[in-house]
C-alpha cells in the first residue's frame, strides 16, 4: 500500500511566533479529529521551523523544510544543508519547487545534487515537477514533466529511488485558485507512474506516493485524492489556515 501523505508548504509566510501558533493549532486539530493514516507533514520557513519542533514532536505531524543547500557544509554564505534541518528533527525536504526553478534558478542538474544529499541524510525528498500553461497548450506538458523525472531522479538506484515522494504541481495551478481538474491530474498522475515502471519496474511505480499540489482546497481535496494515481497533497494557501489543513487530511 503507498502511504497517503498531505504537507503543508507554508512558503515564505508565518514568522516565529505566528508560526508556533499555526502549528499549534494543526497539532490540535489532528490529534482531536484525524483517524485516517494519512502522514501529515508541515513545511514552515528555516526559521520557524527551530521553535515549532517542539510543538510537533510525539504528535502525528512531521516536519518538512521548501528547501536544502545541494553540499554538505562549508563556505556557502546564506545557505542551510540538509544535515543540519535533520538536527532539528526535519524528515521531509521540499525540493524543486516551481518557485525556486522559475525565482533562483533551480535546474534538474542541481537538483540531482539535492537529491542526492538529502537522500544520504536519511531525509524523504518531496521532489517537485510541473509544467507551465503554455507548455500545456502546445501539448508538450506530458514529455515535458518526464523530462524533469529523467534528468533530476533516474541516476538513483532503485532502493534510494523508492524513498522519493513526487509531487506533480502544474504551475498554471499554483496559487492560482485554478485547480487542475480530477481528470487532469489524474492523467499526469499515470503518465508518471508509467514513466517510473519503464525506469524501475512496475512494482517500484506502485509504491511510489505522488502527491497533486495547486490550488488544492477542503473542497476539492476529496475528488483530487479519490484519483486512483493521486497519493495526496502538496498544500500552499490553504495549509496556513489550520482549519482548511486539517479539512483536507480529513479528505481521504
Ligand atoms: P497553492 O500552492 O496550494 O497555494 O496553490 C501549492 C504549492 O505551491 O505547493
């Protein structure tokens, strides 16, 4: 059975004290109200991420970061690695975000970098693809997110592949309040699923969650997640308010 995952990306939002809150308020609600198994994952910014460990730990809700530095250590002025998001009890690392490719210029080299180090970390990668509008409508989105696949994830061995969470995000989606339909997404869903089996094997591209991000909300949650290719949630907007979070993990 592939693991049912919803995480919250909270982007560059919530500072330390608002963020203790929030998250605070997710602990509670889960705890009083979540019986599905679903593994609920919470992304604050590098900073916040320090004092809402506490919050969170012993609880069902695990911690992510949107981001890692692709080397171990060293004279890398304004960077954070990966081993030091693990010693504050981060397990999950964003990586790929269509906002860090389009605003800091992540390519699928660097990122193979990044997944390297925090899969030697121990630490779940929830790598990031998606297409843009445009490439949707001249037809190239489904080669296009191959592409992303192929270039930034098929060099692993498959025993480091299958720690690989995927989240597909169409761009077009993102923030947008557009959200992919069910079809749509489901579409992409096994385009990616066959792309991992002709890699992997099919029994790998069974095993492997892949989560739907954009413009997903408490009431469309329950169609997105229902897809038999749809493994969860990657949550912006809607994972800084608790309620609507919380609404979603209860989606499935
Ligand atoms: P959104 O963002 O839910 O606000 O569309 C999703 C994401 O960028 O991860």
């Amino acid at each position: 059975m592939r693991k049912k995952i919803v995480a919250g990306n909270w982007k560059m939002n919530k500072n330390a004290e608002d963020g203790q809150k929030l998250a605070s308020e997710v602990v509670n609600m889960v705890k009083d109200e979540v019986t599905n198994d679903a593994t609920i994952v919470i992304c604050p910014p590098f900073l916040t991420i320090f004092p809402v460990e506490k919050l969170v730990k012993g609880t069902k809700v695990q911690l992510g970061a949107q981001n890692c530095y692709s080397k171990a250590s060293g004279a890398y002025t304004g960077e954070v690695s990966a081993e030091m998001l693990k010693s504050v009890g981060v397990q999950f690392v964003i990586l790929g975000h269509s906002e860090r490719r389009e605003y800091f210029a992540e390519s699928n080299q660097l990122l193979t970098e990044k997944v390297n180090i925090v899969l030697a970390n121990g630490q779940t990668p929830i790598f990031c693809c998606g297409e843009t509008l445009d490439q949707r409508q001249k037809g190239i989105h489904l080669d296009f997110v191959k592409s992303q696949l192929t270039e930034s994830l098929f060099h692993l061995p498959e025993a480091e592949f299958k720690k690989v969470v995927i989240a597909y995000e169409p761009i077009w989606a993102i923030g947008t309040g557009v959200t992919a339909t069910s079809a749509q997404a489901q579409e992409m869903h096994e385009i990616i699923r066959n792309h991992i089996a002709s890699k992997y094997g099919k029994n790998v591209a069974e095993e492997i969650s892949i989560l739907y991000g954009g413009s997903c909300k408490p009431d469309n949650a329950k169609e997105l997640f229902s897809c038999k290719d749809v493994d969860g949630g990657l949550i912006g907007g809607a994972s800084l308010k608790a309620r609507d979070f919380v609404d979603i993990i209860k989606s499935f």
